[in-house]
C-alpha cells in the first residue's frame, strides 16, 4: 500500500466522523460511541499498515483521519452543557 492509499482511507474515516459528530438525530452516547469505535479502528488499520509500508507513519494517519479531534470536541461540548445546567 502506499500514501495514496493511505490518505483515501483517513479521508473516508474523517468524512465518517463528520457524519457522526454532527448528526442531529443521535444522542451525545450514541455520538460518543461512534467515534469511540472509529478510534479503535484507526488503531487496528495502524497496526495492519505499518506491516503493508515501513514508510507508514501512525501519527500522520491518526492524525488526518481527525476522530481524537472531533471526540475531544464532543466530550467538550457535553461538559458546557452539563456545567451550564442545559
């Protein structure tokens, strides 16, 4: 495999996440679990990779594919809300 594929593959996770994080109809859980399972994923994709490409590099990948972003972002915004009583 090379970067090019790499770099489809973060892509299509980050659109994935984009879906997650900003879907109107799921709970903050439901979000939460969506992207929990992506990172895993991520995680297990990293592992796999790196045996495809010495070249590989696991933080650039987990990093593009942007899912601890939006999950920290997540968890910031359920905390404001439950600070501020909403």
């Amino acid at each position: 495999m090379t970067k090019k594929h790499f770099d489809k593959i973060a892509k299509d996770i980050n659109e994935r996440a984009l879906v997650i994080f900003h879907s109107e109809e799921s709970s903050y859980t439901e979000k939460w679990y969506g992207l929990f399972t992506l990172y895993h994923l991520i995680n297990d994709l990293c592992s796999s990779f790196s045996q495809f490409n010495e070249n590989f590099s696991a933080g650039t990948f987990i990093k593009a594919c942007g899912v601890n972003k939006l999950k920290l972002e997540l968890e910031r915004e359920q905390a404001t809300r439950i600070a501020t009583g909403i």
